[in-house]
C-alpha cells in the first residue's frame, strides 16, 4: 500500500508519540506536549511537529483514535511559548505571520484528522491549547483542570480558533465574556456549560478520589438566583479546600480508564460511518474557521507592531505578580495621542527588558 505521509523519516524531539493497544492489531496513537517546563506551551518546532504526528496518525491504517495530551499532571497546554513571542517575534509582524500560517496549520490538521481526535485535559487548558483543545472532537478533563483565553489581558485576540468555536460550544454570551474578560472556568463549570465530554476527578486522598475541593461542585444558586456551579469557594470552605488538595496527590488513572473506555466505543462502530459522521459535527466549526482564520492572521501579525509587542514581552519579562500592562495608563496615553514606541511601551510596562530585534 502507498504511504501517503508527508516525511518518511519524522522522529520528533519536542513531541512524544507512542502506540497504545486497543485490540489485536489495533492501537490509538498518543501525540504529548512535551514542554512541562514551560506548561507545555508550544515552540514553533512544537508546532511542526504536532502538524506532521496527526497527520501520520490519520493515514495509520491501524490506527483508531488519536489522543492529544500534555506531559505531567499541571498542564495540558498553555498556548503559544510567549518567550518565542517575546523574544523572536515581538515587533516583527512578517515572522509573526510565517509563524501564525504554522499554528493555523496545527488546528486545521485537528480538524482534518481521518481519526476521532481526543483531548486528554491533564491540567490547565489555556489561550491557544484552549483553541487547539477545542479543535479535537472530545474532551476528557481531570476535574482540577482549569479554562481560560489569554488575548486581551495580554495583548492579543482569541483568534486562534476560540472566537470560532466557543460560541458553538456555551453560546455567543458566555463566550463573548470569556473571550473578552479572560475568565478562568473551572472543569465543573466548562462541563456544564458544554464545553467538555467528560470530567473525572484526579485528587486522591488517602486513598480514596476526591472531586476538585476548591470550586462548588453541586448545582446550587447563590442568593441571586445564580447559578454557581463550578465557581470558586471562598473563606473559610476555600482555606479546608486547601488543607485537602495539600493532603492529597495527583492521580490521572481515572483519566486513563476514561479515555480508553471512549476509545473502545469507537472502536466498536462502522470506521467509514463514524469518521463520515464525524466529518459532519466538525463543518459547524470549519465553516467559521475556514471564513476567519486568514484574516484573523493577517490581523494578528500586524498586531505584533503595537499591544503584542507590549504584551507578550510585558508577561514574558514580567513576575508572577506584575505579567500585564499598565491598562490604565496605556489608554490614557494613547487618547492623548501617543503614538506606539519603545518609549510608551516603557511607560505602560517599566520593568521590560530592552526589545532587541535579531
């Protein structure tokens, strides 16, 4: 038979890939970030290589799903390096641009995939991993996880696929304040938004598993009548919360077991008709990423001129307390009419190390 994949000697070094039997002659292809180091965020090398993985994962013969993973237990992936942004791409919009063709290539790929493409969310799901997460077909979350974008607080737009798809996911209201405000979700609350297959819990305590202590994790209204799922505890519940997770470890095998049960469901249908079927759901999603996503390129690498340029280096340079701008300031400087330089950069984001262009 012909081998139609597109190198005949791919061996990544920034990915992992491995073979996982689901019957005789018959595996599940597991592609892993592996970059726990920098929460799995994804270099430009990253990126090739997931392109050219799935794509031998959707002409494996033998192959029955693809599993899109992250390495450890914090992160499944938090978007795009920002020490890349920062340090390769910040101020230079033309290498933006060649880059950006790569990671609309990586989500395209997802969505062409011959495979049922699955999310293992083994941690935190962020800005572009939110977008390239969202691309698969399902997703199985540790309850710990946590969901958010990153664009506007950081000098971007959630253009990598999330202004796509999450409206299709929890609606065009819900989305627009995640979208706009950056707001964290939490895996009870993105799954009861609709916006993941599966949730298990991953805290285990004594020996004994424990759903995510620190959000609400019932159906229950506040006073307002809203609802409060998935939400944050505070006080005293969040401080016992605490003492609980700190007592406990980090156990994925519930998200194994997981995974493999979807898998073997899979595999017991028609491989034509699932696939087919599966092509079908996935238009809803083409059919708005296939309308944006070259514009919303274009757009994004000239952005790298202004508030990327002082974003992504603001986080990248910044501490764990200072990674944003000073909003406040950047507006009130450019109604008066300041023009994008180095110098209001400064302004906005003192603490930044000096831009050098290579």
């Amino acid at each position: 038979m012909k081998n139609h994949n597109l190198t005949s000697d791919f061996s990544p070094r920034e990915i992992l890939v491995s073979r996982h039997r689901v019957a005789d002659g018959l595996h599940s292809v597991w592609i892993t970030l592996n970059n726990p180091r920098e929460m799995n965020s994804y270099t430009s090398e990253m990126v090739k290589e997931i392109i050219l993985a799935i794509r031998e994962a959707s002409n494996d013969r033998a192959a029955v799903a693809v599993v899109l993973t992250g390495a450890g237990s914090s992160a499944f992936c938090a978007g795009g390096n920002t020490r890349e942004y920062a340090e390769l791409y910040a101020g230079r919009p033309n290498e933006y641009r060649q880059y950006m063709r790569l990671f609309n290539d990586m989500v395209t790929a997802i969505l062409h995939c011959d495979k049922p493409v699955i999310c293992r969310v083994n941690g935190l799901r962020v800005g572009g991993g939110q977008e390239i997460g969202m691309a698969c077909d399902f997703s199985i979350a540790s309850d710990l996880a946590l969901f958010s974008q990153a664009g506007p607080k950081h000098g971007s737009a959630p253009d990598g696929g999330s202004t796509d798809f999450l409206p299709l996911y929890v609606g065009a209201e819900r989305a627009m304040y995640s979208a706009t405000l950056c707001q964290t979700w939490s895996a009870h609350r993105f799954y009861w938004l609709g916006g993941l297959t599966q949730i298990v819990p991953a805290l285990r305590v004594d020996g004994q598993w424990f759903a995510n202590p620190l959000v609400v994790t019932d159906r229950l209204m506040d006073e307002y009548g809203r609802m409060i799922i998935g939400e944050p505890k505070s006080g005293p519940a969040r401080e016992e919360a605490k003492a609980l997770l700190a007592r406990g470890s980090v156990d994925l095998s519930l998200l194994d077991d997981a995974v493999d049960d979807l898998i073997q469901k899979l595999l017991h249908t028609m491989p034509d008709c699932l696939i087919k079927t599966i092509e079908s759901v996935r238009k809803h999603k083409l059919e708005h990423w296939d309308r944006n996503r070259e514009s919303n390129r274009a757009w994004l690498s000239l952005n790298m001129m202004t508030e990327a340029n002082a974003g992504f280096r603001a986080f990248h340079y910044g501490t764990k307390q200072q990674r944003e701008v000073d909003f406040v300031k950047l507006r009130q400087r450019l109604a008066e009419g300041a023009a994008w330089s180095e110098e209001l950069i400064e302004e906005v984001a003192p603490w930044l190390a000096p831009k050098v262009n290579v």
